[in-house]
C-alpha cells in the first residue's frame, strides 16, 4: 500500500543557523549538524526528540556532513575547517575518537564505507580522499576525470560502490575495492549536491541543481527517469530502506515522497519547511523521516 509521512514532531530551533546534515544513530538517536559549527546529537523516543547536546571538542567553522555507519559503530562529522571528526558509538552515546585533517577547503560530504574502517570525502580538485578510520592515515584516491569540486559522494549498502558528483554534474561510480571507475555520466552541467543508491544497489539517485532527480541504472550507467521534481534546486535525496521509496528536498522548501516504481509523486510536504531543506534520512526501520534545513528545524515525520 501507499505510504503517508505524517508530522510526528520538530525541533524549531535545533540550531543557532541553517541545519545542513541529519544522520541516524540506530532508530533512536539522531546527528544534525550546522553553520552555527555544532554537531549535535538528538534523542528519539515515542515520537518526541530531546537532547540535542553539542559535541565536544567542536569543529571551528560550519558542519557540513555528518554520517553513521551502523556496522562499525562509528559516525563521522565534516567542516568547513577542513576536518573530519570521529566519534566512537560502540557504548551508545557519542566518544570523541580522532581528528583527521583533509586541509582547508578539502572536506564536503563525506561517506563511511558500510563495512571496512574508511571513510572518504571529495575536494576541489575533483578527486575523493579516502582515510583508515581506525589509524587516521591517507589511503590511496579515487581520481575522477574532471577537475571540479566533488559535492556529494556515496556508498552502497553492500559496500561494493563508490559514487560521487561534481560541482559541474558530473557523476562517477567506482568500484570501491579497486578505485577504478566503472560509469562516468553527465546528464546535466550543474551541481549534483546529493547521491543515494537504493538498497538493492541497481539504482542511483542523483539530486541536481537543474531541479531534477535522476536515476541511474548502476548496471549499465544509462538513465532509467529523469524526474522533474521541483521548483528549484535538488539538494537531498534518499531512498527508503525498502526500495519502495525515494524522498527529495528543495531550495523550494518542499520535501517530496516518491514511488520508485511509478516515478510518480505520492506525497508533497510543502509546510514542513520554510527555507531549504539540505538533508533528509530515514531511520533503519523505515518508519521515520527526519528532515533538516536553512530554517534551523529538525522535522521528524511517522510514515504509515
């Protein structure tokens, strides 16, 4: 049957500034991540969301990512500072573990790999850095052929693909064990700020600035749709952990669900918002949705 995302509760001012990153730890905790330079984390409990204490030591300029791999315990934050902070969850609530330094300006967004000690970001320069997170040391790039700035970068649920795109849309897919590059497409010539495989890893999503979603077939690299889907840029997007779903944000402010089968729209939240929502994440159960943005909300929607 058809899924609804019905508001659950918010967060008016989770941050001093735009919320730009939203992860979560299990189906009970929650990462976000801002301009105002905090990471914070969040607790989710019959629907209501408490906490929200800043992590310490902070970063020094705006966050810009923050991941959780569930497997290693582990979440990663990105800054504007040009670092990259891990924080150990293996005793359930956030531990400062280490501090890489990608170099200034050399951060984005960032993925944890789902089952190996790594974690990789894109830089300016159009190549993905990659770093052991259990040691901090610099593994060997991912080198793309254009030299633009990576925007976006992720993984497949199995581990298998590396995907990134660039500032001028160009999207990569690698075969994370060897960092060969397997499909090289550009679809559009504007920025590609968000990426997301389905779960089954046949398809991937990429969110551009020319307000569409487009998906890939991760087999042959061909479209499968290009979805119009909104009235400015694309800036988020991910897929529910069932398939069944793909869910986009905008500079429009709307937050739209999608049926992956049909490619149609199946629901348009246009009040959850008032400014751009950058992130969005489902928890691993699938029955939530947070969703962040330059209003400084943490929106949490139930879906039924």
């Amino acid at each position: 049957g058809r899924r609804m995302a019905l508001a659950l509760a918010a967060t008016e001012q989770a941050h001093e500034d735009g919320v730009w990153t939203v992860a979560w730890h299990g189906d009970e905790g929650l990462f976000t991540g801002s301009v105002d330079e905090d990471v914070k984390y969040w607790t989710v409990a019959d629907g209501a969301i408490s906490g929200g204490t800043a992590l310490q030591p902070g970063h020094t300029l705006g966050v810009l990512c923050v991941r959780m791999s569930t497997a290693n315990k582990l979440c990663a934050s990105s800054s504007l500072d040009g670092q990259i902070s891990l924080w150990d969850m293996s005793s359930g609530a956030p531990e400062h573990m280490r501090r890489i330094d990608a170099g200034p300006g050399e951060c984005w967004t960032l993925a944890l790999h789902p089952l190996q000690d790594v974690v990789v970001s894109g830089t300016q320069t159009g190549d993905v850095q990659s770093w052991s997170t259990a040691s901090g040391e610099r593994l060997p790039a991912f080198e793309t052929k254009c030299a633009k700035f990576v925007l976006s970068v992720a993984f497949s649920l199995d581990g298998k693909y590396l995907a990134c795109a660039t500032a001028d849309g160009h999207v990569t897919v690698f075969d994370a064990a060897t960092r060969t590059t397997i499909h090289s497409m550009a679809d559009t010539q504007l920025p590609v700020r968000s990426l997301a495989f389905s779960p089954d890893g046949k398809l991937l999503a990429a969110a551009s600035d020319d307000t569409s979603c487009t998906l890939y077939s991760v087999d042959t690299g061909e479209v499968v749709e290009s979805i119009s889907a909104h009235a400015g840029w694309v800036v988020s997007t991910t897929f529910s952990p069932d398939g069944k779903h793909l869910v986009t944000g905008s500079t429009d402010h709307y937050v739209k669900m999608w049926d992956v089968g049909s490619r149609k729209c199946v629901q348009a939240l246009g009040d959850a918002h008032t400014d751009s929502v950058w992130d969005l994440a489902f928890n691993p159960a699938g029955n939530s949705l947070a969703t962040v943005g330059d209003d400084r909300r943490l929106n949490l929607f139930t879906l039924q």
